[in-house]
C-alpha cells in the first residue's frame, strides 16, 4: 500500500505492525483469489465462512492502510511544522513525490514491458482498455475512474487504484490546510468527512467497481486518519489503564470488521466500512498516547517479521502481484491437486516480502534519500 513517511523518521511498533498485518492480508487476498482456501484440504476440518474471513479482507485492509497513512503523516507534519496551518506546501509535496514516484515509474515501466512482451496475465486486452491510457491512469491519479468505466486492468494494474486516491487526496491536502486555517474548523470538516463513508458509499451501489475504488469513501478513511492525528496530538495523554482500554476494545472492533465483515454487512450494510476506519483510528491514537507515556518501546521478538513487512508495505503492495502470478504458473505447472494449492500461501508471503525488501533496500530508498538532499536543501 502507498507509503507513510519514510524509514528513516521515528516509528511507532505497533503501527508497524498494524501496516504489516494490512499487507499479508492483501497478499493472501490475491493468492485467494486464485486458490481459494474453501475448495482445498482445509475445508475438510474448518467452516467455510472460517476460511473466506482469512483470505477475502484484502479490500478491508486497504481502508486501514489509508487511516494509517492520513495518521502518519499528519503526526509528521505536525512535528515537523508546528501545525497544520503552518504546513510548508513545497516540503510536503517534495516528500511525496520522492516517496511515491520514483518506485511507481519503476513499477509502471515494468508493467508496461511485460504488456509489450505478451506475458500472461500482464496483457492489456479488452477492447476498452489500452497500455497508454492505463499509465495516463496511473501518472493522471484517474486509475480507479478508469476501471470504474472500462472494467478491471490485469491484476499488477488493477493494485495501483488506491493510489489514486491517496495522491490525489494529498494533492488537495495542503491547500486545505492553509485555506482553513483555524484546526476546530478543519476539524470539523474532516470530522463530517470521515463519517460520510457509508452514505458515498451507498450512492454508488450501481457501479460495484466504482463503488469498491471511488475517491469519496477511500478519501473518508485517509480524513479519519488525520482527524486522529489531530486528537492524538492536542489531546493529554489519558491514564494508562484507558489507553489500555481504549487499544483493546478499538482492536477487537477492527479484528470483528476484518473476521466477520459479512455479519457486520447484515446488521448495518455500508456502515461496516465505518466501524472498520473508526476502529483503525481509535486503535492508532491509543498507540500514539501509549509511546507518548511510555516512550519508544520495541518491537516484541517474535514478531519482528510482521514489523519488517509494516516498514517495506509500500514496496509489498507494488509488487506482490509479480509473485502471486509466478506462484500461479508454478503451481499449474507442478500441482496436480489443487486442493493443495495452500502449501504455497506461506512461499508466496515470504517471496513477495523479499522482493519488497530488494525494492526497498536497492532502489527506493537510495533514490529517496537522493531527491530529498537534492531538492529539500534548497
């Protein structure tokens, strides 16, 4: 998923954590679209509905990724800046670009050569839709309108439609804040914002693949995130025995959306994405007054893995497409029950984790801290 600020800032581990539990959930989302756990060996000693709330989030999970990232960097610009009617435009827009950009080129490119090469499952083929319009899409942040209109792109195309929300979201984003000026107002704004989710999400019942990318309800979660932000920042920390009661009951909220979406869908249909978003922010302020108390604290041992994906969650959802369809190639080639097909989940995890980290360590981040000493000490 796009990125919070760079690993080089301060993190918080149970962010960390948070973002890594968002992607491996993307990654089996995908890997479960192609294998689903319901017509393998599982589904001879656990439910159906047990095995479909492990593998069909990946869409819930894009919502905390945009909570989390309205909350991240809204908590830097605060630091950094003081406030956020006092956010340096140049600066923000620098650090995104240098973040997003330079990986994105790279993705597209590659996208754009295994189009040309005729590499399954990478071909551009239906008669609405064609290779220069798709990375108009892409640079043009429409991606999501796109296939709103035209139908879904192959599946390394299809990933990048969150990041037409999150960009052009940010795009807008500083020129809000320096309009409105007075936080209550902005506040108050994105307080009506973040709760509208359901009711835009309601009006787009006609189209189900807008209704699943349009920019309003994704754009809802990012202003929960930066409404949390703001809570997290001006309010004083509580005791710490309701920061504890307010991470645990805001966790088994998230967990209940992200287990049991389909109940939820049954008792409040569209609300249930609101009960997800306002959870994630809710879980993120705790974590924010929880380091403000207690400072730093580490991440546990035996979950440094999951954290290490939080950090590279950027690269991983970029690329993790290119994993899943070699997976699938090699397990058509190689397995002939494909009620097996399970045993290759945990290979595909880990290998979309290398190569988010080959991405992160050999490109993204030598280009990022390049373009910042470039254009940020001017």
């Amino acid at each position: 998923m796009t990125a919070g600020p760079s690993a080089l800032q301060p993190r918080n581990a149970g962010i960390d954590l948070l973002r890594g539990l968002s992607i491996v959930l993307v990654v089996l989302h995908h890997l479960g679209l192609r294998f689903p756990l319901k017509d393998g060996v599982l589904a001879d000693w656990l439910p159906r509905g047990v095995l479909n709330a492990l593998i069909y989030n990946g869409y819930e999970a894009v919502f905390v990724f945009f909570v989390i990232s309205g909350f991240l960097i809204t908590t830097h610009v605060l630091r950094r800046d003081g406030g956020l009617a006092r956010l340096d435009a140049r600066g923000f827009y620098v650090r995104r670009a240098t973040r997003i950009l330079p990986t994105l080129t790279l993705i597209v490119a590659l996208l754009a050569a295994l189009h040309l090469l005729g590499v399954p499952h990478h071909v551009i083929d239906t008669e609405r839709q064609s290779l220069g319009r798709a990375v108009l899409a892409v640079f043009g942040l429409h991606l999501n309108w796109y296939e709103g209109q035209t139908g879904y792109l192959p599946g390394g195309w299809d990933v990048l439609w969150s990041l037409s929300i999150e960009e052009a979201f940010y795009v807008a984003f500083p020129l809000l804040c320096l309009a409105v000026r007075r936080e209550r107002w902005l506040m108050l704004l994105l307080a009506v914002f973040a709760l509208s989710l359901p009711l835009t999400r309601a009006a787009l019942a006609d189209n189900a693949i807008w209704q699943e990318k349009a920019y309003l309800p994704g754009m809802a979660a990012i202003a929960a995130g930066v409404f949390g932000a703001l809570l997290a920042a001006r309010w004083r920390a509580p005791p710490r025995a309701v920061v504890w009661l307010l991470a645990t009951l805001s966790t088994a909220m998230l967990a209940s959306t992200l287990l049991f979406g389909v109940l939820w869908w049954r008792w409040i249909g569209n609300g249930y994405v609101l009960v997800l978003t306002l959870s994630t922010m809710a879980l993120l302020v705790a974590l924010q007054f929880d380091e403000r108390r207690n400072g730093a604290v580490p991440v546990p041992r035996g979950l440094r893995w999951l954290a290490s994906m939080g950090r590279l969650s950027y690269e991983m959802y970029l690329t993790h497409m290119f994993v899943v369809f070699v997976t699938v190639g090699i397990v058509g080639a190689v397995q002939g029950d494909m009620r097996w097909a399970v045993l290759w989940y945990l290979p595909a995890v880990l290998a979309s984790w290398a190569l988010g980290a080959a991405l992160a360590h050999g490109f993204s981040m030598p280009v990022e801290r390049a373009l910042r000493r470039r254009w940020l000490a001017r």
